[in-house]
C-alpha cells in the first residue's frame, strides 16, 4: 500500500493509529514511514510518503507494485480540497497505479467545520475517477480511530488479484 496526501492531512497519525493503536506525537514527514499493519489475517506493508509539495514529485517513485492506493485528505481545510483533488487526479494518470484498488480517507471529522464525506466526493470531483477502479470513500479520525477500520476492510476485500 502506499498512503500520500498533501502535507498535514494525517497519514502519519493514520499509520501509527493502525499499527500502534494510539496517537503518536508526529513531525512533517520528509522522505516517507513504513510499517507493517496486521489487520484480522492479513499484513498490510503501508508506505507513509510526505505530502510538501517539494516532495510530491517522488511519490511516483512507490507507486510500483502498489496493490491500493491510500490518499487522505483534510476535511477541515476547505482552502485546500482542491489542490489536494487535483494531486489525486494525476496521480492516478500513473501507469503504475492502472489496477490500484484506492481508499480515500476524508480525515479529521472530529474537528468543527469538517466537510462529510459526500461533500469531499462532490468538491474533489471523485464521480469522474469512474473507469474500472475500485474505490471507496471512508469518513474518518485517525486521533479516535472512528472509520479507519471500516475503511481498511473495505480496502482488504477490493485488492486487485495478482
């Protein structure tokens, strides 16, 4: 799996909250975090790759072999939905990406003015991923853990078979 997203929408907090099960004090990730989160009978090896837009460029660069593709957006920051719509629409250009199952993680609902999950499929544009991919739109709050769960299972049961 491979987890982007712009800067501060909470991929590091996500991944810890999945494979430590609490929050963890993060930093800006520079470079990228793996780990590997086992869930029911299944390990998943999760590639946390920072978000600045410095460093998006290299994302391209984990995408290979990728079986799902984990993109978390900021729900509360309405400032930058679009940028990070338009981040997603070209990562999925990405031949490398061409059969990634993509979860998408509309993070951070615990916080006042956080967008739904349907607002963020409307504001994002998500109808016009359509083609043959599998992808699913999870609400969740990585500090909590309400929804993460429920979105890797349905990541786990939509993976592309080898």
């Amino acid at each position: 799996m491979v987890m982007v997203g712009l800067d501060a929408a909470g991929k590091t907090t996500l991944l810890y909250k999945m494979k430590l099960g609490e929050v963890v004090t993060t930093l800006p990730t520079i470079g990228f975090n793996v780990e590997t989160v086992q869930w029911k009978k299944l390990n998943f090896t999760v590639w946390d790759v920072g978000g600045q837009d410095r460093i998006r460029p290299l994302w391209k660069h984990y995408f290979n072999g990728a079986m799902g593709v984990i993109f978390v957006v900021d729900s509360s920051d309405t400032a930058r939905i679009a940028e990070a719509a338009a981040e997603l629409h070209n990562l999925l250009q990405e031949p490398e990406l061409s059969r990634s199952s993509l979860l998408i993680f509309v993070n951070k609902q615990d916080l006042p003015g956080a967008h739904t999950a349907a607002e963020v499929v409307d504001r994002m544009e998500l109808r016009r991923v359509g083609g043959t991919r599998k992808w699913h739109v999870q609400a969740c709050c990585a500090v909590t853990g309400d929804g993460v769960w429920e979105g890797m299972e349905w990541l786990a049961g939509n993976l592309p078979k080898e």
